[in-house]
C-alpha cells in the first residue's frame, strides 16, 4: 500500500497544492490517465472547498486532514475535518436543471468517484472517503 498524508490550513489557496500532489502521487504509483486525474482533482477540490465553507465558514484556522492511497489499483482519498458534525440527509446535489453558480459539488464527486461515503467517527469532526478503481 503506497500513503501520503497531507495537513493544510483550511484556506482555499491551498486546494492547489493538495491538486498537485493528489496528480503527482497517482503519477508516482504508475496512473497515467490525464483526463482522469483532472476530473478526480476537480472532485478533490470541491470536497475540500465544502469542508472550507460549510464546515469551517471560512475560518482558516481549522485544519483539513487529506490522505491518498493506492492499494491494488484502488484509489481512495480520505478528508478529515474538525468542525461540526454534517447533517447528512443535508449533503445532496442541487437538481441539474436549476442554473445556479454553485451547488454541484455533491454530484460532481459522485459522477468521477465509484464510492463517496461518510464514515462516522466517535470525535469530533467529519471523514470523507472518495473511492475509485484505478482498473484497466
């Protein structure tokens, strides 16, 4: 099993960074498929930027926990947070047909993840885990 873990700020200018190292570490572990990474790093940016506004509200204080592993071609992302615990009859996807300039996040994750799931946890605090298999 191949393990990164990465501790940011919960400022959105270091969602960047976390994109680049989400790419470099799936590049390091022999996955090539650029248009796939480029939709998981736009999934990977929304699930962060919605820990960092609806979790946070923007308080760069926090702290968001983010690990990448790769174990027999099954990718996943875990993203830790410290906030309130989320409602998750909450977390849903807009419908499509309303036009708005946010709000599909939810379903941008879930069209580029197999698996987007919440685990609980006895702390304080929220786990996400993004899921994908990196099969041929």
């Amino acid at each position: 099993m191949e393990r990164l873990k990465i501790t940011i700020n919960s400022d959105v200018k270091y969602i960047k960074i976390l994109r680049e190292a989400m790419k470099y570490f799936l590049k390091f572990n022999d996955y090539e498929d650029e248009e796939q990474i480029f939709f998981m790093e736009l999934a990977l940016n929304e699930a962060v930027a919605n820990v960092i506004e609806h979790t946070y509200n923007y308080d760069n204080t926090k702290t968001v926990d983010i690990i990448f592993e790769i174990e027999n071609k099954n990718f996943k992302v875990y993203i830790r947070d410290y906030g309130e615990k989320i409602n998750l009859e909450e977390v849903k996807s807009r419908d499509l047909d309303d036009i708005k300039e946010h709000g599909l996040g939810v379903h941008i994750i879930s069209q580029v993840f197999d698996h987007m799931m919440w685990k609980d946890i006895n702390e304080e605090g929220n786990l996400l885990i993004l899921e994908k298999s990196l099969g041929d």
